[in-house]
C-alpha cells in the first residue's frame, strides 16, 4: 500500500495535511470532553440532594428501628420515622434521575462537539487520500511488473488537460499511436507524477 507520493513537495503536502486533519481531530476531541465536563458540572444540585436525601433515609429508618424495639409504643412511634424516610428516598430518587438527565445530555452535547467538525473535515479529506492511495498502489505494481509504459502515456491522454499535452507534442494522440518513444514515455511521466508517482532508479523516460 502507497500512502504518501513519491515527489518530496508532494508528499510533503500531503504529510502536511494529515497532520493537520491529525491536530484538527485531537482539538474537537478535546473540545467535546470540554464541554461534557462543563455540563457535568450542573448534576451537582442533583448528587447533593441524593447524597442528603440517602442520609437522611437512613437515619430515619435507623431510628425507626430504635424505637421499634421499645415496649407498647415500638409500631407506632417506628410509622412516623418510616414515612419520613420513604419520602426521603423518593427524594433521592428525583436527584438521581436528575444527574442522569445531566448525563445523557452531557455525552449528547459533547459528541455533537466533537463529531460536527470532525466528520465535515473528514469528509473532504478522507475520499481525496482514500482515491490517491487506491491510484498510487495500483499504479506503483505497474510500474514495477512492466517496462511499458504505454498504458500510463494512453492515460495521459485521457485525463491530462489540453495544455499539458500540447506541451508535450503538437500531436499527441498521433505521437502516441505512431509509438513515438519519447513523447510516449513524456506523457507516461505525466500520469505517473499525477499518480504520486515516478520513474523507478534506474528508469528514465527519454
């Protein structure tokens, strides 16, 4: 698999960019954890409530179970301190479910943060390197299993623009269906170089 382009200014734009899709990712990552932290922050009524509202259950229903154990007036002084903490854990209950609400719209808004600008970024630049490293790997095999070059100077022809071929020859197509070895190997350089590609050492078109 080719990644990168031969020719240095190429690659070396193409490195550029990766890297900066790279920082561009980490960025908007770190800005959705940001802003899942900063949301969180408003769960905090609700983990107070269900911390006090626990507490006090729990006290309620200890001493309920103190004076239960009391003679004659154990079941009807443990009611009272029973309904209390029932109405205490309901209570703690509501800052429970609060806090989940705070959650779940903690994670949504962070994602949505953090996925928008990745995925409009990665949509314009996933395609572009996915399609050149597909061209530079089928074109690089190529290269390598043949000496011909003709296949690279017939695509010249169909995908270079009129000004780069005329150039290259006043008559390309002509130039080429006559196998005029060095306009047909000059059009074979174009494709290649618009492929990320060149010559292999010892190769030269002439």
């Amino acid at each position: 698999m080719k990644l990168y382009a031969d020719h240095p200014g190429q690659r070396a734009v193409q490195v550029l960019a990766d890297v900066a899709v790279l920082i561009w990712l980490v960025l908007w990552v770190w800005a959705g954890s940001a802003v899942h932290d900063a949301t969180m922050e408003l769960a905090g009524p609700g983990e107070q409530i269900t911390e006090s509202a626990t507490g006090i259950s729990g006290a309620m229903t200890d001493a309920g179970n103190v004076l239960d154990d009391l003679p004659l007036v154990g079941d009807e002084a443990r009611d009272p301190f029973e309904r209390a903490s029932a109405a205490a854990e309901r209570l703690a209950e509501a800052g429970r479910a609060e806090v989940r609400a705070v959650e779940r719209l903690a994670d949504g808004l962070g994602l949505v943060v953090a996925l928008v600008p990745i995925s409009i970024v990665a949509a314009f630049h996933l395609p572009a390197r996915i399609r050149f490293v597909r061209r530079a790997t089928a074109g690089a095999r190529l290269v390598d299993a043949t000496e011909d070059l003709d296949l690279f100077a017939l695509r010249a022809l169909a995908h270079q623009p009129l000004h780069v071929l005329a150039r290259v020859s006043d008559d390309p197509a002509g130039a080429w269906r006559r196998r005029d070895r060095s306009v047909t190997d000059a059009l074979a350089v174009l494709e290649l170089r618009a492929s990320g590609l060149r010559l292999p050492p010892g190769r030269r078109a002439d």
